[in-house]
C-alpha cells in the first residue's frame, strides 16, 4: 500500500486503503495469519493487486497555502543570509 504524500509529508489514505487494512487486520489477528499469509490471501482474491502511485491535486484553498509558505520560506532564507 502505498499512500498518497500530501506537500506537508501527511500520508493521504482512500477508503479502499482503509478497507485493505482491516481485511489484513482480520486475517492476521483473527484467523491467525502471518502478514505474508495474508497478502497472498489478498491476491488470489483479487483485493490487492501491484500498487501504482496516484497523483494528488490538492484544493485550491491548500495550493494558495503551500504558495503562501513558500514564499515566507524564501524570506526567512534571505534573512538568515543577511546576518
């Protein structure tokens, strides 16, 4: 599983993720599974299938954001040049 990386390094899960997760869950703690037990379990049930990486486009009100940080960014790297 691989999650989406949000500009702030947050991992961004789907409900299909979360959903994988407790199915691990489930066969790993209750019908005793080891993990690689399970991911096989997974496969041939076709649940988990080889992960590509999803594009994230933030909203807009999170772009204005990542904007706005990166410009104070720059000031404060001029400021620590300037002492």
């Amino acid at each position: 599983m691989r999650p989406l990386r949000l500009a702030s390094g947050h991992r961004r899960y789907t409900q299909k993720d979360l959903e994988t997760v407790n199915e691990i869950k489930d066969l790993v703690l209750l019908k005793g599974y080891s993990l690689r037990g399970a991911r096989k379990v997974l496969y041939t049930r076709g649940k988990a299938k080889p992960e590509k990486k999803q594009s994230f486009v933030p909203p807009a009100s999170d772009v204005k954001t990542a904007e706005l940080l990166d410009e104070i960014k720059k000031e404060l790297r001029q400021i620590m040049k300037d002492l």
